[in-house]
C-alpha cells in the first residue's frame, strides 16, 4: 500500500520524490527488523511454552510425588509412634551399654598398664637371660678347662698310685727284711700295716689292750 505523504520538503536534499523515496526505504526496513523481532519473539515464546509444559509436567510429577512422600512420611510417623516404647527400650539399652563400655574402657586402660608392666619386665627377664646365657657359656667354658685338667690330674693320680703301690711293696719287703717276727712295738692307728697283727689275744698275740689308751696299739710282728 502506497504511503500518502502530506507533507515534503520544499528545498534541499530530501525534497520531493527523493524525501518519500528514503522515507519509504526507512519504513521498510523498520518493518523488516520489526518483522524479525517478532519473528524471533515468536519462536522464544514458543520455546517457553514448550518450557512450560514440560515445567508443568514436572510439577504434576513432583506433586504426585510430594503426595506419595507425605504417604510416607504419615506411615513413617505411626511406625514411629507404634515404636515409640521400642527406642524407649533401646535407648535404656544404649544407656546400659555406654554404662559398661565406659567401665570396660577402665579395664582396658588397666589392662594396658599391666602390659606394659609386663613387657617392661619381659625386658629385664631378657637381660637376665641374656646374661644367664653368657655366665653359663663361661662356666661351660670353665667345666670344660676343668674337665681337660680332671683329665690330666686322673692321669697324674693314676701314675702316683702305681708309685704308691710300689713304695708300699718295697715298705712290705723291707720290712719283711728288717723286722724280725714276733716284734712288739707300739703303733698310733686303728688299723695296723701290712704283715703286723694287734695284740688284742687274737691270732696267737698277747692281749695288751688294757696297756693302751686313744688310738694308741700293740701290734706284733707276724
């Protein structure tokens, strides 16, 4: 539709046809970015309306939910209540408990220092052992050194019988060869040498035991 211009400039750059021809120009590309304006204002519309409904939808979804949790909640609070004398008890159970966690935390505790006690003496037991084992490694050592010198004395002890045992055979021939039989001496013992006899009136001797006294003897030559 053509625009009726009831008024244009008389003189100067925008007079006459050239006026209406940029007037006309101006209207339609104001109308063309009013044209995109609510073409793009439409399509925004639309998105919030397909917004809108899926907001609504979810909220019908929510309330129905937020219904069935109220359901819930109603159950849960007659659960609660029907319970009620249960947590009473269980609670002075808990009561009862924390009562003896407290006192076997006090054993515990106890328990504790007596080990630690016990470990501290472990320890000093260890030392002694430690030097139990040490003295006797020393006196096996010892037992040992003893042992080899037992050995050499056994050996040394068997050589001074064998000499003994000779002396005393060459004391029996010299005596056979120096005393004479049927001497009567007297002899400090209980037990009188080889080849002597006690006069006691035994074995042919003279009884002279009442001449005597102590440990003193009359012996007689066989």
């Amino acid at each position: 539709m053509p625009i009726n211009f009831a008024y244009q400039p008389p003189f100067g750059r925008l007079s006459g046809a050239e006026f209406e021809k940029q007037t006309v120009a101006f209207f339609q590309r104001l109308q063309e970015q009013t044209d995109g304006l609510f073409s793009s204002l439409s399509e925004k519309l639309d998105t919030v309306s397909a917004d809108l409904q899926t907001l609504a939808a979810e909220v019908r979804q929510n309330t129905n939910a937020i219904s069935a949790l109220q359901d819930r909640c109603t159950q849960i609070e007659a659960d609660v209540t029907d319970h009620s004398g249960q947590l009473a008890q269980i609670s002075s159970q808990i009561s009862d408990m924390t009562a003896d966690l407290a006192s076997q935390a006090g054993r515990l505790s106890n328990l504790e220092s007596d080990v630690a006690d016990l470990e501290q003496s472990s320890s000093s037991l260890n030392e002694s052992v430690t030097d139990l084992q040490t003295r006797m490694q020393a006196a096996e050592t010892a037992i040992e050194t003893l042992q080899t010198k037992s050995t050499s004395h056994t050996t040394a002890i068997s050589g001074l019988e064998q000499d003994v045992s000779g002396l005393q055979a060459s004391i029996s021939d010299l005596q056979k060869k120096t005393v004479p039989a049927g001497l009567i001496g007297l002899y400090n013992g209980t037990t009188p040498p080889s080849g002597f006899a006690v006069c006691d009136g035994d074995n042919d001797t003279p009884d002279l035991t009442g001449y005597t006294s102590g440990s003193l003897r009359f012996i007689r030559k066989a």
